[in-house]
C-alpha cells in the first residue's frame, strides 16, 4: 500500500513560497518527493529557496512575480506546468500585514494588503485553474485567525482574510463536480516568521502572546507544512470547503491584543 503522504513525482506549486512559512510548506512537499514550483517577488530570495528545496533531491522551479497581477501569475504557473505537467497540490500564501489602528492608515494601506492577500489568492487560483490535475488537485489558500475575529489594528488583514474564507467556500462548491477539492489553512503565531516580529515588536509583546494561547506556544512552519500535507494526501479526499484552523486554540477566545494597554499606547488610542 503506498504510503498516503508520499507525494514522488507529483507537481506542488506554491505562491509566496521563498519564504517563511510558505517555504515551510514547499520543503515540507519536497521532502515528501514532489517536484516544486515557487512564486515570490524576489528573485535572491527564489535563488536561496530553490537551493534548499533542491537539498531534497527533487527538482525546483522559481519564477519572480507579483501576485497582484494576473498576467505574471500565469506566467509563472504556465511555466511550472510546462516543465513538471498538470500541478497536483496549488498552495496560495502570498500575505502584507502591518500593525495599524483603522485611523492610522491610509487608504492606500488597506487596499495593499488587501490587493496581495485577497486579490492575489484569486489570482493565483483563477489562472491556476486550467493547469490543475482534474479530478485529483488539491488547491490550499493560507488564511489567518483575522478572518473570523476581530483584531485590533487589523481592518485590512480581517477584510482581506474574511473574504479568502468565502473565495474558498465558493470554489469548493464551484470546482468540486471537476474533483478539484479547495480548502485554506488558518496559522496562528508561528516562530520565526516577519509577521510575528511585527505584531510582537517586542520579549514582553511575545510573551503575551504565547500566554494567549491554550497550547502555550507558537507553532512551527513544519505543522503548518502537516496540514497542508494532510489535506492534499488521500486521507482528505472527502475534504474540501473547509478552513482548518493550526493555531494551537490561540483564535478561540479572540485576539489577545484587545484592549492591552501597552498596545494602545504604542499605536495611539482611537
């Protein structure tokens, strides 16, 4: 019986993926034997992803793009199919945050974080579409605890990750008669990633937020890459529409920053 999460020969390709926790994700399939396509803005970041994703023993492509603009994310996605044929596993990560009360930013900030995070999935996933094995693909879009509570200082991120939860609901109900299952993981804190460091600037901002949690600590991008792996093995078939929260119960009581009074004065009162 082959092994569920052995993923030998398939295609992964993954938006975001020269770093942090999307290059967790794509180095979690890549040691699962998948060949690897990547998308990120940097093409020095793509160069060091690459090395380590070929330290696996499979085969790695990267393409310099930006998600916020349909024709690059077919370029690049049409690029993968041509080298590695129909892609079997999509994961959508591209994400901006920055840590602002709702009258501290302009409208220029909102809509940028908006344009990469919910713009961007769709773009990523719309033009991945016709590249798609069918039936078969599994298609993952990272969400955040921000879609389904409400975060202080986080408008842009709570719009912008609400509507990813519904884009894939949508595309669940869409795409399922063609077997192409659509789901989103939802992270919450995870160690060693530039989002962390922005919302924590801080020892004593991290330490609140590991108290915030029920597990007691951040995640690792490793289990986040397990999830993903999950969804995308024969042990989710039955799967699709679902946002899986990996967030160690940290979204359960909602955001741990309402109402702290050191953030408040470090971002003003409103």
């Amino acid at each position: 019986m082959r092994d569920p999460f052995d993923f030998t020969g398939r295609t992964v390709f993954v938006a975001g993926g020269s770093s942090g926790i999307n290059l967790g994700i794509a180095e979690g399939f890549a040691a699962r034997g998948a060949n690897v396509g990547i998308l990120a803005r940097d093409p020095q970041r793509i160069e060091a992803a690459l090395e380590r994703l070929r330290g696996h023993g499979v085969d790695a492509l990267g393409a310099s793009a930006d998600v916020r603009s349909y024709e690059q994310v077919d370029s690049a996605l049409r690029q993968a199919h041509d080298r590695f044929g129909p892609i079997d596993v999509l994961v959508s990560g591209a994400a901006g945050n920055f840590v602002a009360p709702a009258l501290g930013m302009s409208s220029n900030g909102f809509k940028a974080v908006v344009d990469i995070d919910l713009l961007g999935t769709f773009n990523v996933l719309r033009a991945a579409h016709p590249f798609l094995r069918s039936p078969g693909a599994s298609v993952i879009s990272i969400s955040a605890g921000q879609s389904s509570r409400p975060y202080v200082f986080q408008a842009h991120v709570c719009a912008a990750k609400a509507g990813i939860d519904q884009l894939t609901r949508v595309l669940a109900m869409e795409w399922g008669p063609q077997g192409i299952r659509v789901n989103a993981v939802s992270p919450g804190p995870i160690e060693g990633t530039e989002g962390m460091r922005r919302l924590t600037p801080t020892p004593e901002a991290e330490e609140r937020s590991k108290r915030g949690i029920p597990l007691g600590r951040w995640g690792t991008a490793q289990e986040i890459a397990d999830a993903c792996l999950f969804l995308s093995s024969p042990m989710a078939a039955y799967i699709t529409g679902v946002v899986l929260p990996v967030d160690g119960g940290s979204n359960l009581g909602g955001s741990p920053a309402l109402g702290d009074p050191a953030l408040a004065e470090m971002f003003g009162k409103v």
